[in-house]
C-alpha cells in the first residue's frame, strides 16, 4: 500500500507544479546526486568567473510536507495520517530485542513515505558582487523565516552554516541572521552526505571516504 500512496502523491505533485523545480530528491529523473551536482556545478562557474557566492545551509529540525495544502484527495490524506500516527519500533542487538517504544518524531525508517513526506535538506546561494546581492540573501532568509512560522515548521539557527565560495585569499566575513540569532560561519559542510568545502576542492570528503 505505500507503494502506491507514494505513487500517487508523486504524481500529484508533478502534475500540479507543487514541488519546486530545484527538489531532487524522490522525483522521477533526479536524485540526491543529482542535486549536489547542480548546486556545486553553480558554484563552481562562479568561481571559475572569480565571482564569490554566498550560502546558508538550512537545518530543519522539524520539517514534514503539510500535504492537506498540496491537492490530494483528502482520503489519502486521513491513511497518512493513520499511517504516521501511534507508531511504535523495537531495536535489535545481538539478537535481542529492546523493549517497544512509541515513535513521535522524526523520519520513519525503512519507509517508503518516511523520506517522502520529510523534507529537511535546503541551501540557499546568491552570487555576490556587491551589498546589494548581500542584503538580497538576507531577505531570502528573512521570507524563509515569515514562511516558517506560517507553516509550524522549525529551523535550528545553531546547526545551519553560512559559507562564502570564494578564491580571494583575504576572506570577508559573512553575517546572515535568522531573526536575530547570528548563523554561524563555516569553511566545511556536509551536504545530503557529501562534505563540501568552500574552495570546493574534494580532499575532504576523499578521506572520509578512503
């Protein structure tokens, strides 16, 4: 059955233009890789052409889709629901089985919907050639925020990133804020399992791999 309810919401999505274009992950024709390639692939023609780019990497700490605003029939709707909800698991460790727990948060593992429904890697990036693009990327990040709170959602300010891609070799310090919380600066991140720095040169992520 979750086959075909995530079939359906798929398909529903696609063909109402809900999702938005730069998604990759779960549609038809894109993947994980996919995405990481498109972002880094921005990045690097603009550093090829010596033009910095600014980047916030967002940390959703609560982050599941509101599919009752997305046009699906509200039957599916209510089996998701049911589906989601009075979950609980067990673990297994050497073959013994730990006592059941009630699940509350969080992505279902082993699920087809799990991942589906729970969207929580996002990066914003804007070229910067002047304050104009700076103060652009804050506003981003300040409608980001006004959308935040509409839909009950929850972003951790202290594990988000804020990177600056650039080649210049005296570095400008880059202050973005989620309300008044200040996001931290940082040289490397991991995105969607991929360690990416700033320079976008792969050596880190080629020894945590080896």
């Amino acid at each position: 059955m979750e086959h075909v309810i995530a079939r359906y919401l798929r398909h529903v999505w696609e063909m109402s233009g809900w999702l938005y274009e730069g998604q990759h992950g779960f549609r038809p024709g894109y993947s994980c890789e996919s995405q990481v390639v498109a972002v880094c692939q921005d990045i690097a023609d603009s550093l090829d052409k010596g033009v910095r780019t600014d980047a916030i990497i967002i940390d959703f700490s609560k982050a599941f889709t509101k599919i009752e605003t997305t046009g699906v029939d509200l039957r599916v709707v209510v089996w998701v629901k049911e589906f989601l909800l009075g979950r609980s698991q067990k673990v297994r460790v050497d073959g013994q089985l730990s006592e059941e727990v009630r699940v509350t948060s969080g992505v279902l593992q082993g699920s087809l919907l799990g991942p589906l429904l729970f969207l929580d890697d996002c990066i914003i990036y804007r070229k910067i050639t002047d304050s104009k693009d700076i103060e652009n990327l804050q506003q981003d990040l300040n409608i980001l925020g006004e959308w935040v709170v509409e839909n009950e959602m929850k972003i951790n300010p202290d594990k988000s990133k804020a990177v600056s891609f650039t080649k210049a070799r005296v570095k400008e310090r880059t202050r973005y804020y989620f309300g008044e919380q200040l996001i931290p600066e940082a040289s490397i991140f991991k995105y969607l399992g991929i360690i990416i720095r700033n320079d976008l040169n792969w050596a880190d992520h080629v020894n945590y791999t080896l």
